[in-house]
C-alpha cells in the first residue's frame, strides 16, 4: 500500500486537496478490478494538516483534515497543493518544511503543484534539480530560488524524489503520473477513462500568456512599451526604438532588458505571439490574414516562430482554444 499525505494548506485550492483524494481512491479501486486477487487498496490517501486542525481555503471554504501531519507516520508520498492567495506564512513555517524535509530522508517522495512548488523549494530539496510552477509565477520562483533549474514550459518535472506540477488544475496530471509511478501505465489508462482525464498533457506553453512588465520605474522605457503596443505590425528596429527613448542604441538595449527582461526584439515577438493567440480565439480568420495582421509577412516563418513559442502550430491551437 502507498501511503500518501494530501497536505492541506491555509488559502489552498480546495479541489487540488480533495481531487487527488477522489483520483487516488479511484484508481484503487481501478487497480482491485485489474487485480481481483489484491485485498488491499493499492493508494492510502489522507488529508492532513500542519496541526491536525481545519484549514480555510482561498475562497473561505474550510477543510477538515483526517490528522495533523505528527500523527500520520510514515508516508511514501507528500502531496503539497495549490496555494491562492498569501502563501508568506507557509514559506516562514519552518517546523513544517523541517517535517517535509524529515520525511524525505526516511524515504517519502515529495510532489507539489503550482505555488506550491514554492514550498517544496524552500526546503532546499530542488537546489541544483530541475523543477516546473504555474508559468505566471516562474520569474518570483526564479529569483526567489536561483539554485533551482526551472523548467516552467513543463507541466511535469520528475527530479528523483522530488516531482513537480505547473499549473493549477495540474494536480489531476500529478496525480496521474504517480499513479503510473507507483502503480502501471495500464492503470493511467484506466483511471484515465473512467474521468475522462486526459493523460498526454505535458506542455504549459499553450497556457501561457507573456506579461509585460511596466512597473520597473524607468520612464523611457515604459514610454517605448507604450508605442510598441499601438505600433506591434510595423517594421521595427532596435535603433528606430532607441531613438524614441531619447537613448544610444546599446544603453536602450541595456536598459530594455533589465526593465522588461526581453531585449527589443524578444519583446516584439512575445508582443505579436500574444496578438496572434487572441485573434486565434476570437476570431474567425485564416492563419494567413493572421500573419499578415501581427506585422509578420512569411506564413512558414510564422507558423514556426508560433511552435517554437507555444508548443502548438497556429491550427492546433486553434482547433484546441478557439471560440468560433
């Protein structure tokens, strides 16, 4: 039997604590069909709790645990969920990340999803690993633990003991990958099945939506943002974009970078990506007339550039998010 610890969390995500409970216990019974002979469950989930005592989740629902995380003994496989909201005081609760630690040198494997890949990572356990978050929140994560290989393009990342999850709703992927780890891949398929899950997403990229920063303070730069946006189909050079600043073309590329974290060039093609997915969704227009409407002249060129960016040629992703 796998003993797994669902840990809940305050300003969780309720469905990230109770949907891999349902999926665990699911795909027991899954397993006792595949293996009539098995008397025992194959997964053991529990909710549990830092003190043993109910939780408030983002949206002001509370959670009942089945135990405090000191009364659970040993366990297999931590589960930490999504956290929305303020997640300070879990970072700073360094009796529960010295548990999650403990448990890891006994053997447990630690998993965790979205923001909660913050709290896997504040143990230390993910320095020199690679790891995945929800991709909105990559650039925190990556300044707050530079020692982390983040990957945040991947929905799942299997560092060894440490396995990792982006976005929020991954956690029904997290559950499937480890009841495949733990379990077999005819019992994914199963599982799969019976709740409709799709078990081939391994990809963010698609989700992703660039943001823009404007609120690094430099005024010239901001000012050159500004103009891109309402001039994103025009032909555009890093020096027409330095004059415009009022700056020498390599301390407004120095300058750009530092302030957006794209150079000019980098920043233009997000910009215009970005544009081209919103017209995929919202509209009714070939690839072609979408090429040519986010300044781009080469549909070849397009098509790749969106690939290499997304993850999905402009049909997939059309066929995959569009409203029409």
């Amino acid at each position: 039997m796998v003993n797994i610890g669902i840990l809940a969390l305050e300003n969780c995500m309720q469905s990230s604590v109770s949907g891999p409970f349902d999926i665990f216990s699911v795909a027991s019974l899954e397993w006792k069909r595949l293996f009539p002979e098995e008397k025992i469950d194959l997964f053991n989930p529990r909710i549990i709790t830092d003190d043993g005592l109910p939780v408030t989740c983002f949206n002001g629902m509370i959670l009942d645990p089945q135990m405090g995380k000191d009364a659970c003994g040993s366990l297999d496989i931590i589960f930490i969920p999504v956290v929305y909201g303020d997640f300070e005081p879990i970072l700073s609760n360094r009796g529960l990340i010295g548990w999650l630690c403990d448990q890891n040198k006994k053997g447990t494997f630690i998993s965790a999803v979205c923001a909660g890949v913050f709290l896997a990572a504040e143990t230390g356990l993910l320095d020199k690993r690679k790891a995945t978050t929800h991709w909105h929140l990559a650039d925190e994560f990556q300044k707050r633990y530079p020692n982390v290989i983040l990957k945040k393009e991947k929905m799942i990342v299997d560092a060894g003991e440490v396995i990792t999850a982006g976005g929020v709703t991954a956690y029904m992927d997290l559950a499937l990958y480890l009841i495949g780890r733990f379990g077999s891949f005819e019992l994914v398929s199963c599982v799969s099945k019976v709740l409709l899950m799709d078990p081939s997403q391994r990809l963010q990229t698609p989700y992703t939506r660039f943001d823009f920063n404007i609120a690094h303070g430099d005024e010239n730069i901001l000012k050159v943002q500004n103009w891109m946006e309402k001039h994103y189909t025009q032909v555009i050079s890093v020096l027409s974009l330095a004059e415009k600043a009022g700056l020498g073309e390599r301390t407004f590329a120095r300058r750009f970078k530092k302030a957006t974290g794209d150079t000019p060039l980098e920043y233009i093609q997000h910009l215009r990506i970005g544009k081209a997915q919103t017209f995929l969704e919202t509209t009714g227009e070939s690839i072609d007339a979408i090429t040519w409407a986010v300044g781009y002249e080469d549909v070849s060129s397009f098509r790749r550039l969106f690939k290499k960016t997304t993850g999905l040629s402009p049909t997939a992703y059309k066929k995959k998010f569009s409203l029409y």
